[in-house]
C-alpha cells in the first residue's frame, strides 16, 4: 500500500508531512479532496470484515496509525513464520526458476517487514554495504541448501569461489546446469530410442528357430520349412529366369503321367481328337473332363484350356491326323 501511495505522490498524508491547513486556507479543499482520495484507497484494500470498523475515519493520517497500533503487533509472528518457511523451502523437482521464484518472494515480504538499519552519522567505514553483503550472501546459501542432490557438484564450486558471488550469478549458474543436464537427457534418451529400434530389427531378421519360434510344416509332403501353397511336389518348381522350369516340377510330372495308361494330348487313346469321324467334336465337357482327369499333371489353367478351344475352333468332317488324304 505504502508503494501504491508513493506512486500517486500521496505518502506525505500518511506520515504527517503534509498536514491538514487551517480553515480559510484557499488550499484546504484542495487537500480535503486529495485526503478522501486516500481513505477510499486504504478501506478498500482491506478484508470486507474490516472495513466498518474504520469505516467513520475521515483523516488518512489517524486511519493509518489506527491500522498500524492494530495490526504491526503481530510482525514478529509474521517474520518468524517466513524465516521457517525460508529455511524449510527445497527444490524437490521444480525447476530451478520456479523454486529460486518462491524464496525470492519470501525475501522480499521479510525485507518488508524487518526494520531497515540505517547509519545517521558521516561514517566512511562501509558498514552499510558490509551489513547489505552480508544478507546476500545468506540468501545465496539459503538458495544452495534447498537444491537437489543432482546439483551437489556445481553448489561445490560455487561455495569454493572467491569472491563469493550475489545470489543473481549464483542463481545464473544454476540455471546453466540445469540446461545443460536437461541437454545431455535428451540426448541419452535418443540413443536409446535408436538402439531399441536396432535391436527390434535385429530381432525381426533372425531366422524363425533363433527367435524361439517353430518352422512351418507342410500337410502335403510333411516336410518342414515350407507350406502347402509353395510346396514344389504339389505345385511344381517355379519358372527359370530362361523361361524354363526346373526340373522334378510340373513337367517331370507329367511326363511321369504320360507314360502311364493316358497319352496325353497326341495319343490315339483320345478319340475325340483322333477319331475319323466325331459326331461331338472336341466340346467343352470332352475338355473339362479331360482336365479333371489330368489336373495333377497339366501346367495348364482352365483359362488357359478355354483359349486353346477358340484357337481350334468346332470340329469338321474331313481329314484328320495320319490320314493318307491330308492334303488335297
């Protein structure tokens, strides 16, 4: 309060230096004016459940020393209170901004409240600065005792410096670490992110029995390592990049087949390719058939049948395969 009245030039209608003017003062309504001015500043900075008590008090000088005789007798509880708090206050994981934050405004109030020691005699000795020293370098302490472990090596090399620095360098230096720490986290953390990556890709690209997992096992040939869909004594080797097919695939298959009972394409066993005369022609059901017989060993796909059937075309009367007649 007394800074607010300081700012608006007004302090000098608390302490009594300007005093009200005698009746007839052409500068009476001036200070009348200026002097309300102030009460209604001070009754409204205080508790609703104080302001009727000092609610018929015209003159700002008689509110303030009535507050004053009411309410300073209770300083010393006050600066009691504020030194526990002060010397009890520790960082426990604020920032240091935050923590050095708290105390200065603990300081500050107890400032405010302890009576200011001055010399009114010209001594040239510095005792004033000596005493103004010394407080800082007790608020620097205070700062130090309450920081966390983790700063236990820069509070050494701060309490080794000669001259011992104020508490702004002291609060500078351990903002510093505090970055720097914070740095160095962050960079432990990514180089951990990264080698748990590499690890998991690592992991990924083993074989399946180094991973503590089981090989398939194919219900076709039960053998291990593969499955039915690739299975090369079911499905065939794949295709060389020479367009043709290894061997022991489809083909060897059917030629296996061919040998056996069936000949085939060009056998005369199929006589509605090779008949004389075919009343049916080599029709859809003639082929469907043939390829249900033959499905384990043709490499052919029955889209592949229906376009071999339109390249054929229906089936004629005339010459046929082997006749002597063939060409005219």
């Amino acid at each position: 309060m007394r800074m607010a009245l300081r700012a608006k030039n007004k302090v000098s209608f608390i302490d009594g230096t300007l005093p009200e003017p005698a009746d007839g003062d052409p500068n009476k309504p001036l200070w009348v004016m200026a002097n309300s001015l102030v009460v209604t500043w001070i009754i409204n900075s205080l508790e609703k459940d104080l302001q009727p008590s000092i609610a018929c008090i015209e003159n700002a000088r008689i509110l303030w020393e009535d507050l004053k005789q009411r309410f300073s007798q209770g300083n010393e509880t006050r600066i009691y209170q504020l030194k526990s708090e002060i010397y009890g206050s520790r960082q426990e994981g604020k920032l240091a901004a935050e923590y050095y934050g708290s105390l200065k405004g603990l300081w500050d109030e107890l400032d405010n409240l302890m009576e200011s020691v001055t010399c009114s005699c010209a001594c040239v000795c510095g005792a004033g600065q000596n005493r103004l020293g010394q407080r800082e370098r007790e608020k620097a302490h205070q700062f130090l005792m309450g920081l966390n472990p983790e700063f236990a090596t820069v509070r050494s090399n701060i309490l080794s410096m000669d001259p011992f620095p104020n508490i702004n360098r002291v609060y500078q230096m351990v903002c510093q670490e505090e970055r720097q720490r914070a740095i160095a986290r962050s960079q432990e953390s990514q180089g951990q992110e990264a080698a748990a990556f590499a690890g998991k890709a690592a992991d990924d690209n083993r074989p399946v029995a180094q991973q503590g997992g089981t090989r398939p096992q194919c219900d076709y040939c039960n053998r291990i390592g593969h499955t039915r869909s690739t299975c090369f004594k079911l499905n065939g080797r794949p295709t060389n990049p020479d367009g043709h097919r290894s061997s022991g695939g489809w083909d060897s298959q059917y030629k296996a087949g061919s040998s056996k009972g069936s000949r085939g394409i060009s056998g005369k066993k199929q006589h509605g390719f090779h008949g004389r005369k075919s009343t049916g022609g080599f029709n859809q059901a003639n082929v469907v058939q043939t390829k249900n017989q033959l499905s384990p060993a043709l490499p052919f796909s029955e889209e592949q049948i229906q376009r071999l059937l339109s390249l054929i075309g229906p089936d004629e009367e005339g010459p046929r395969v082997e006749e002597d007649d063939w060409s005219r």
